[in-house]
C-alpha cells in the first residue's frame, strides 16, 4: 500500500513539472496566507494557494516568509465576499483561474506593473467592479477573466502596452484590428472603429446594456458567439463581413432586425438561433451558403427579405418565409408600467363619532397603467371606508385603514382614531 502511495505521488510530482515547469516543494502558512514554494527558472518563489483573513481593502505581499509571491493561485481568494479591494505588489506575474470569482463585493483592483497573465474567470462574477486598468506588462488575457462583471463598464490599458489598447472602455489587442472585449456594463449606441478588421469570439457576449450596434466597413471577420445574448435591437454589417461565425447572434432576444451586406457568402450553423424577436433579415445580395438552424427559433412572424433578382432564393428557402417586399418593423407591444408605490395622504387621523373624512391614496410612478387601490379598515366597527376613500367614524377606538394597489398589491396605512 506504501508503495502505491509513493508512485502516485511521484506521479503527480511529475505531473506538476511537465505541465507547470514546477516541482511542488511544500505548503506553508504566513499570517493570513496559505502558499506553495515552486522553482520558477532556479528561484524559488511563492504561490499564494488559499486566503483566510478578515477580507476589506488587501494589499498582498511581495514576499512570504523571504519567498518572492510570484502566482495568485487557481480559486485561491474565491467567494470571499468580505474582500472590497485588492493591490497586487510588483513581484506577481501572473494571475490564475478563479482566484477571486465570486468576491461579489470587491469594488478596486490595482495591477503590479510585472503582471503577464490573467487567466479564465479570474474575476468572475464580481459584482462591485465598475472599471478596471490593465497594466503595461500584461501579455495574455484570457477572455473570460471578468466574465459576470455585469456593472463592469470600462477596461482601459495603461500606456506602453504591445499587446492590448483600450477606447473608451472597450479592450483591443495592441494595433487596434481586433475588438476583444465590450464590458458587460457598457451601455447604449455602439460603432465599431474603422481600424477594426475581426470582432472576437464572445468579444460582445451577454452585453445587455447595448441597444444599437454598427460594424464598420473594414471587418471581415465575426468570430463564433460574438454577440451571443447580446442586448441589442438591431444590427448593420458591413460589406467586408464574408462570414458569420455559427452562434455569432445566439439568443440575442432583442434583436428585430439583422441586415446582411451582399458580400456575406457563408453563414454558419445556429448563427441567429435564438432570436426571440427577429422578424426579418435582410439580404442585399444573392443567397449564401447555409449552416443548420441558422434562423431557428427566432419570431413567429420571422421572414427572410431580399432583393428580387438575386440569385438562390426560393419561397420558402431553407424552411424560412421569403418576401421581396420592404420590411417593415413591427410594431412594439405597448410597455406596461406597473406601480412601485403608494401613499396616503394622512398617516393619522383623529375623528368623532359620527364625522368623516375623505383619504387620497397616491399611486407612483404617475404614468402607472393602473392606479386602481383597494381600501381596507382593520376595525370595521370602529370606522368603515368606502370604495371611494371616505372614512366614517362609528365607535371609539382605532382602526388601521390599508390602501392596496389592485396591480402588484404595494400598500400603505393609516391610522384612525375615534374618540
């Protein structure tokens, strides 16, 4: 038994130096941090495994026990939620999967100026980031490193960065030719620069806050799941575009209308699958090859529009409904605004018997569909109200007058004393 033991320790040991370059040594424990020293390029240097402080504003140590802290270790800091800033010292290079997902509190990150890597979902899901800096020394950014931040509406780049270049709050890699990231919490009408020529894969995934998207002349290339979930209504392509990536729109609920520039010679499988809401898109040239289930899924009313004269359309094509009329936006449901408030116009009242007095009942916000209350007396021996408000007093004592709304029963009281 000793003996097997031995041989998968060893073979974990190897396998820790073929795939990491490292050799466990042993762990260690200084203050609140848990670590491992490794042999990184015959130095050895600490990787921070596990955290057990009180949390607040962190500033992690450039040394532990003599050991230079080199790596914020996989799932090292996660789900602490009690952690509301963190300041990496110059000493860490790279920064690993989940090590802090789930901080749903953690509002600042400060980056040392030695940092290269920035691995999966290493922020995942924290909540309180609004905007983040990334360092001059970063060299590889895994895409999914802020994935869930979803207040998280700017990602700038400091000076000096070969690698990734950020406008106005939205990630490119150094030349600006590729769209990398659109943060999760940017909002409104977006173009794409016109240095851009590729949008990445999952470059604007579950983006809801974006209504209106224009991609600009010079993008040739929209990588898989690139607007997946994404908030927006519609969508313009521009000529250069010569594929769309399968998933590229997935489940992007909002989306009415999609227009597809003649140069579109390939669509690729489930590219719009999902859209809720899209009725129509819009061909300006001749049929391109199809994926499966491209516009599958999409709006009951969903037709495919294009040019008479262009070339492999047929009624209907590929399953879908084709038109060469103009398409015509359908008209919204009307929006039902439900109230979030009510309000008596007296919180008490005092009355003799046999008197009355009328109570109002204000229903917020004031262009509410329906401000329709209901009134209630908790001592209907007491005092009585009508349908209309009135309130009549009828014995001595208290009673509790409610006013509900008939939509989504907000509430509010008074009290009414009859002497």
């Amino acid at each position: 038994m000793k003996r097997r033991l031995s041989i998968l320790f060893a073979a974990i040991l190897l396998f820790s130096y073929v795939f990491t370059g490292s050799i466990l040594v042993g762990a260690e424990q200084s203050g609140a941090f848990e670590y491992f020293v490794t042999d990184y390029d015959s130095v050895k240097v600490a990787t921070i495994s596990y955290y057990n402080g009180p949390g607040g504003n962190i500033i992690i140590p450039s040394t532990l026990d003599g050991y230079p802290v080199h790596i914020i270790g996989a799932y090292s800091f996660e789900a602490r939620t009690s952690i509301s800033s963190v300041v990496f010292p110059e000493s860490v290079t790279s920064i690993s999967q989940n090590a802090f997902s789930g901080c749903k509190n953690l509002k600042n990150v400060t980056f040392g100026n030695k940092i290269k890597n920035i691995s999966s979902k290493a922020f995942f899901e924290c909540d309180g980031l609004t905007a983040v800096t990334l360092p001059a020394s970063l060299k590889t950014f895994d895409i999914t490193a802020f994935w869930g931040c979803e207040k998280l509406a700017s990602i700038s780049v400091e000076a000096g960065n070969p690698y990734f270049y950020s406008q106005n709050g939205v990630l490119f890699n150094g030349d600006a030719t590729k769209l990398i990231q659109f943060p999760f919490g940017k909002t409104g009408i977006y173009t794409v620069p016109g240095s851009v020529s590729s949008i990445g894969e999952y470059a604007f995934y579950k983006t809801y806050g974006i209504t209106s998207l224009t991609v600009s002349s010079g993008v040739n290339s929209i990588g898989s799941h690139a607007f997946n979930y994404c908030g927006m209504s519609s969508v313009s392509l521009s000529s250069g575009v010569g594929t769309i990536s399968d998933f590229a729109f997935a489940q992007a609920k909002n989306l009415i209308s999609i227009s597809i520039s003649g140069n579109v010679g390939v669509i690729r499988g489930y590219a719009f699958n999902g859209c809720k809401s899209l009725a129509g898109a819009i061909f300006n040239g001749n049929a391109p090859v199809m994926g499966p289930d491209v516009f599958a899924r999409c709006a009951p009313s969903f037709k495919v529009y294009y040019n008479a004269g262009s070339e492999g359309f047929t009624s209907p094509w590929r399953g879908y409904k084709t038109t060469t009329d103009t398409f015509v936006p359908p008209t919204p449901a009307p929006t039902t605004v439900h109230p979030t408030s009510v309000k008596i116009n007296k919180s008490i009242v005092i009355l003799v018997k046999g008197k009355t007095t009328t109570l109002i009942a204000s229903v917020s916000p004031a262009n509410a569909n329906n401000k329709k209350v209901t009134w209630k007396s908790s001592n209907s021996k007491c005092a009585k109200i009508t349908s209309t408000g009135l309130v009549l007093g009828l014995s001595k004592g208290i009673a509790i007058i409610t006013a509900t709304t008939l939509d989504g029963a907000k509430s509010a009281t008074c009290k009414v004393v009859v002497n």
